[in-house]
C-alpha cells in the first residue's frame, strides 16, 4: 500500500508530514515528475490531489495535480521549472488545503457511520472539496426532521472526540470485518490483496486510502446543508464545515 509504481507513499505512513527530501527518477514534458518518495494524496475516493512546490537549487516548482498511472506522476504549472532526473528535491504541501481535505474526508466518513447506524444506508456515491462535500445513499425514504436528526448526531460525535486510526489487513482479515464495505457497490478490486482500513473507533470501519485526521474532534463543527432527492431510493446529503 505504500508504494506506488517507484514511489514511497510517505502520506499513507503519515498523513501529518508536510516536507520531506527526495530525488527526482523521472521527467516527461507530457506526464510531469516521478520522485522516489511523495506525500503529495493522488486523489481517489472523491478525495482531490494535493497542490504543493518542489524545491530544488534555489528554484521553485509547482505541483498542480498528480496523475496515477504506472508510476506517480506530479504535475507542475504551466511554465515552471522541470528538476532533471537525479536532482534532490525538498517537496512541501499547501497544508490548509491538505488539512483542510483531511477533515472533510473524515467527516464524511463520520456522516457515513452515523446514517448507517441510525438509517441502515449504505453509500452510492461521494465528493467532496476543502470543507464541502457529499454523500449519496440508498435511502427511499426521509423521515420528519431527518436533517437536523443527522446534523445533531455527527455533532455529537466529532464532541465525542472518538480516535481515528489507519491500518492495513491483508483481504481476508479485512472482509472478515463486518459492514467493512459501507458503498452499494463494492469497489474494491479483486487484485487487492492488502487493504488499508480507516477506524473511527466505535462508529465506523472502512476500507480506505485517503488521508485523515486524528480524532473526530479535528473535524469541527458539522452542518448538513441540503438534502436532495436523486431519485427513487436515492438521497444525496451535503455537508460543510466550520472554518
């Protein structure tokens, strides 16, 4: 899980590094940049790329997106500086937008445990950006103030100050996990053979490979913003969080 192509994956051994050193493998004008180690999030999951800067022989480059294929590779602003292959880098995330993804990707995690213990939902679809995002569920019905229901009850939850943990199973110990495929729809590819799992502990168990934060109380204060039917059986919620 921690590699990817050539890359060490430095943000799912520890979603709290923001810099770190490490050397440039590969350049192409089309692709970008493959570095042998990166905390830059891929994106996946409805979870967005990081943005952050290499920084290399007194010069700047920007990372705008990553791009997932054989390798990782990071792709800079349009006219910066491309590092030639060999060149140590220093790599820096823009934190308040990564902090910022981590609580909301927590978040949703949180409103996905909460309606699924209190509504039986499972999760059809999901996106978010910093501090906004959303859940679809496979609900048929709205009960009377479902809104305010769900609201109050994730804020009790982030009050709850419950621990948020990140590990990984090999795929048998994983699906032995009850509920551990909280989507409609499992996603997960039958040539997983590790799966990482995401633990608010006591809500909410998940298979997962996006970045989060400590403990429910990171997440901050909650406000389901709409409710919206998609369809029959299929409701959307829309969340934002405090600044």
């Amino acid at each position: 899980m921690s590699l990817h192509g050539r890359t060490h994956r430095l943000e799912l051994d520890d979603s709290d590094i923001r810099d770190w050193e490490a050397v440039v493998l590969e350049t192409d004008p089309e692709l970008g940049i493959v570095l042998d180690r990166s905390a830059f999030y891929p994106g996946g999951g409805g979870q967005p790329p990081d943005h952050g800067v290499l920084l290399w022989n007194g010069v700047q480059t920007r990372i705008v997106d990553v791009r997932r294929k054989d390798d990782l590779w990071l792709v800079p602003a349009d006219g910066d500086p491309i590092p030639p292959v060999g060149t140590k880098v220093q790599g820096a995330l823009e934190n308040d937008r990564r902090f910022s993804l981590m609580r909301t990707h927590s978040g949703l995690h949180l409103l996905s445990g909460v309606v699924f213990r209190d509504f039986g939902a499972l999760v059809t679809g999901s996106n978010m950006d910093p501090l906004t995002g959303r859940l679809d569920f496979n609900l048929d019905a709205i009960p009377e103030g479902f809104k305010e229901a769900v609201e109050q009850a994730c804020n009790i939850e982030v009050a709850n100050n419950r621990a948020i943990s990140a590990y990984e199973l090999n795929r048998e110990e994983a699906f032995a996990i009850p509920d551990i495929i909280r989507t409609a729809t499992n996603l997960l590819p039958p040539t997983i053979e590790i799966v990482r799992i995401v633990d608010i502990n006591g809500l909410d168990v998940q298979a997962d490979g996006g970045t989060h934060v400590a403990s429910t109380s990171q997440i901050g204060a909650m406000k389901i913003v709409k409710v919206e039917n998609k369809g029959k059986g299929f409701r959307r919620i829309r969340i934002a969080l405090e600044n």
